[in-house]
C-alpha cells in the first residue's frame, strides 16, 4: 500500500496524480453512510469496501474510479441513493 494516499496500491497512485481535473469540486459535498452509522469507515474509499467485503469485489483494479470516494453536490441525490440502498435490502 502506498504511504501517499491511504489504502491505494502505490502504481496506482502515479496513474492518479497524473490525472488533469478540469473543474475542481469547491463547496459542501454530501457523502451517504451505507452502514447508516457516521463513523471512519462511511468515508472509505471502494477499494476498502472491497477488501473489507462490504461491496462486490467485481471492481476493475486498473481503473483509479475504484480507489474513489463517491460525493454528491446536492442532498437530493443522496436522498435518491438512500432509497435505492433501502429497496435493495428491503428482503435481507
């Protein structure tokens, strides 16, 4: 694991610095707990879901979109996500 960024393989920190962003996100941004408790974990990025087992390990290892943290802008997106995480576990 690189000592750059946490829990991300250190190749896959070069390919991640060398991305150009176009518009940086400034401002609130929104993150969905998907455990629903506010803790270190709910900021984790998908890679650690995976290794923790809390999401699909069918994640391509190469792409830097699996070493992310997803934010949104507006509270109604998280409110649309929430409801899906709810009806996807409406049986369990």
């Amino acid at each position: 694991m690189s000592s750059k960024y946490k829990n991300i393989p250190e190749n896959m920190c070069d390919i991640i610095d060398g991305i150009i962003i176009k518009e940086p996100i400034t401002g609130t941004v929104y993150r969905v707990s998907k455990s629903g408790k506010k803790d270190a974990e709910a900021f984790d990025n998908t890679y650690c879901e995976i290794l923790r087992g809390t999401t699909g390990n069918n994640k391509d290892l190469g792409e830097p979109g699996t070493f992310s943290t997803s934010v949104y802008l507006i509270p109604d997106t998280c409110e649309k996500f929430i409801k899906m995480l709810a009806m996807s576990h409406k049986d369990k």
